[in-house]
C-alpha cells in the first residue's frame, strides 16, 4: 500500500478512532474508494486529496459519510424491549402513574432506532403509563443526522415496523414509490446532535437512563471501546442499562457495570448518605422508580438566588423584536469586556449586516469565522445560515460553526448554542429576549442546572414574550427584567 494512501487511512483513524489499517477487507476497501475519488477530481495523489480534506469542511463530511457503514433498520435486536416492558409492567403495579426517561442513542445513523424506541414509548404513554420521554441520537455523520431530523423515509420501510405503530406513522404520496413520516409528538421528543465518541466529550450530553450501543464497538481496538464503555458509564444514572448489540463479545463488568441479561448491562447503586438526599423530584425516571425504597441518586440543589460574578463569557439568544434590544444593551460595552456570542433569528441576507451593525455599535471585533479561540473584546455572531457551538477545548473555548438540520425551525438555534456551553457553565451568563417560540428554554435550563447565571427580558419591554416565559415556566431563571435593567445587570457583572 502506497504511503500516501496510508497517510489519508490514518487521518480517518485519527477522528474515527476506528481500527482500519489493520483491518485489511475494510482498508482495501477504503483504497479503491480513494483511487476513484481521485480520478473524480482530477488529482495526482493522496496528498493533494488530504489536503484538500483538511482544508474543506464539507469535503472531509462527504468523506466521513462515504468511508462510515451506514447499516441499521426499524426494530433491530429488540430484545431489549421486553425488558422494558417488564419494567413498565411492574411500573403499573406499583400504581406510578408518571415517569421520566432519558435515552441516548450511540451511532444513531439515519434515525430509526432512535424513533423505533420513539413509537415504543409512545405507545406505552397512550395505553399504559405516562412517559416522559427524551430520545437523543449521536453521530458524526451529518448527512445521516439530516436524514434523521427530517424523519421521513422510503414506503418500502413500512412493512418492517410492527402493525400497532401504524397509527403513529403517515404516508406520503410523492408520486414515486412514496414515503412515510413519524408522528409529531414523536420527533418533539427526539433530538439528534453530532457527536465524535472517540474525541467528544460524553459529559456534555447530560444524563441518562438508558444508553443503546449496538454493534459500534466492534470498529474499534479494544483498549479504546472500553474507554467509550467508560465514558457512557458516567453520563448513565444509577440504575440505568446500557444495550449492547449481539456482535459485542466483550465482558463489561471491571467497569461498575452488572451483565443482568444477555447483552445488558445495568449500572452498579453507589452507596450515598442518606441524610443528603433530596426526594422532591415529582417525577423519577424509569429505573429509579422500580427500587423507590432503595433510591440513592442525589439531587443537584442550585439555588435561585446566585451572587452575580463576572462571567469567562456571555451568551445571548434573540428572535422577534431582538435587533433593537440588542443594540441597546451591548452598546459601547468596556474594554475588558468578556467575549460575548449572539444567536438571533434572522434571515440569511440580513445576517451580516446585522452582525456588522451591533459590533459597531457594542465597540467589539466581530468574529464570523469558524474555529477561532473566544477573546475578550470580541463579538461571536452567525454568518448567516449555521448553528453555533462551543467547545472547551482546554487551551481556550473555541467557536464552531455547523450545518446541523435546523432545530425548532431555526438555523442557527439558541438551544444549540446554550447546551455547548454546560461543561463550563459556572463561568457563563445566559440571557434569553424577547421572542416567539421557546428556542432558548431548554439550553437555559441546562445551563442554570450546572451553574451558569441566567436572565431573561421582562413580558412589558418584549415585542413577543413566548421564548422569555418558557424559561421562566420552567423555573431556570435568576432575573427577570426589562431593557435597562438587563443592561445594568451586564455592565455590574463584568466589573464585578
């Protein structure tokens, strides 16, 4: 195998963390696909490719997407539901009349494992016992994250899902062979996120009751698998499974993990202090509601009332009526202002002149482009139609920018832009304006769990009051105020 071939198979390995050059079906395979591609664009050798990959965003996502397997289908080794559903069962013995339920899907691909447990719990939540359900799907291909978001799928998929969830799906006629859609209620309750379990940190994705991560470790050398296990071990409640897939042969019980059914695997209970605990949560999730008496899991108490500090930075998320607000608040900020990134939703072709406008006006450097290191005295915006995130990356938090699907409708989306910033939320403010929808709720609710202090703009001085009051409905908010108010908050923090 040439040098240069090798160079661009350990470029994979290094994002993938796959095992590929000592995997000889699939390198070859690799190989041919690298000698087409070059005669497809006209290039003399790999190394003008792998540059060309390095220096392209959009080429390396079409790469990633050709060279990754993309093999999954509707209802795939469920037999992990049934033992949910002894779950569920003993559930409605005992009386629960509601539960919450968080999933994470590893390598969800194009969606349908995370909706076929969608149309499950569903079910269950009409017929049997009110679940609260959230389903979170992780891959690094956006082009199959796409698909899923979109949830729409061939007719020739129909038949392989089960005959009761047919309710739960609507045909399309496209004149084709038609399509098929999930039901709403399903896809609110369905987020897909990309996400590099070899390199990402798991701890920003939150906690979770049950993880499924079937025939992924298998691409990998076994010293990093167990890394991944680990890492999926501490984002999983006590009491929460992990699912493995059937082609996984490798015992997972050195990690605090119990093999309780074939393939399954639950999280050892740590002993706590009783005395600590918080028992108010109305809502326990799944597991923890089976063994109520034996509940261990602390609640995390933050107070409402937090001392205002000066944040490392300052996110803000806007909608209707923001353009305004935002030029009043952030005007001629100080000099030793912290970095502040802006989300509001606006159309692409007023994106920049937007941008340029408040960072004239707030006395910033505005700052557009993709991966660059937050600064202070600097102004973060979109430059039109993409997501923002943040990424702790130790040397500094850097600003990316991604094409993700739009979530909510909106591309670039507050909540997107506040859960990336959860692992460093202690050191952040978040503020929600005015605004129709409740983009910004969620994220502002993640934030203020792990410490960040949190505003919003006051139902009085908003021209829609919709995104403001999601937040405080959902009790995340440390003040509430109008323009002024807000404004004076900002200023006193940051010479704090």
């Amino acid at each position: 195998m040439e040098k240069t071939i090798l160079s661009v198979l350990k470029l994979i390995e290094n994002i993938l963390g796959h095992s590929i050059i000592n995997d000889p079906v699939w390198s070859k395979s690799i190989e041919l696909f690298l000698n087409e591609e070059l005669k497809h664009a006209g290039l003399k050798d790999c190394t003008e490719y792998m540059n060309l990959l390095l220096s392209n965003d959009i080429k390396l996502n079409q790469f990633i997407h050709k060279v990754l397997i993309h093999k999954t289908r509707w209802f795939r080794e469920d037999f992990y539901l049934s033992y949910l559903q002894n779950i569920f069962d003993t559930l409605k013995q005992k009386h629960v009349l509601e539960v919450d339920f968080n999933v994470l899907s590893v390598a969800c691909s194009t969606g349908q494992e995370v909706y076929s447990l969608g149309l499950y719990l569903e079910h269950i939540k009409r017929k049997m016992i009110k679940v609260n359900y959230q389903l979170t799907g992780i891959d690094i291909d956006v082009y199959s994250l796409n698909q899923a978001e979109n949830a729409m799928y061939s007719l020739d998929q129909f038949k392989l899902i089960p005959q009761e969830y047919h309710c739960l799906l609507k045909k399309i006629e496209d004149g084709n062979s038609g399509s098929f859609s999930i039901d709403q209620e399903i896809r609110k309750c369905c987020d897909f996120l990309r996400f590099n379990i070899y390199s990402d940190d798991f701890k920003a994705l939150g906690k979770y009751d049950l993880i499924l991560c079937r025939n992924v470790l298998i691409y990998f050398e076994k010293s990093t698998a167990l890394k991944i296990v680990e890492n999926m071990y501490n984002v999983l409640n006590d009491r929460g499974i992990i699912v493995f897939g059937s082609s996984e042969s490798m015992s997972f019980t050195d990690l605090g993990l119990e093999n309780i059914r074939p393939n399954i695997y639950q999280k050892k209970i740590k002993k706590i202090d009783r005395s600590t605990q918080d028992v108010s949560k109305a809502n326990p999730t799944v597991i923890a509601n089976l063994n109520k008496d034996e509940q261990t899991i602390p609640k995390r108490k933050i107070s409402r009332i937090k001392a205002l500090t000066r944040p490392e930075v300052i996110l803000i998320g806007s909608s209707t009526g923001g353009v305004s607000v935002l030029n009043h608040i952030l005007k001629e900020m100080p000099n030793n202002c912290p970095p502040i990134v802006v989300v509001q939703h606006i159309e692409e072709s007023f994106a920049s002149t937007f941008a340029q406008n408040l960072a004239e006006t707030a006395k910033l450097k505005l700052i557009t482009e993709n991966k660059n290191f937050l600064k202070p005295g600097h102004l973060y915006c979109s430059p039109g139609d993409y997501h923002i995130e943040l990424k702790n990356t130790g040397s500094g938090i850097l600003f990316l920018l991604s094409k993700l699907s739009p979530r909510k409708g909106h591309r670039p989306c507050i909540d997107i832009l506040f859960k990336s910033a959860t692992l460093f939320a202690e050191h952040t403010m978040a503020i929600i304006l005015t605004g129709m929808g409740q983009d910004g709720a969620d994220g502002m609710e993640s934030l203020f769990t792990n410490g960040a202090y949190t505003m919003v703009q006051d139902e009085q001085s908003s021209v829609v009051f919709g995104m403001p009051k999601e937040a405080l409905n959902r009790k995340c908010v440390h003040f509430c105020g109008d323009i002024e108010e807000l404004r004076l908050k900002i200023i006193t923090a940051i010479a704090a």
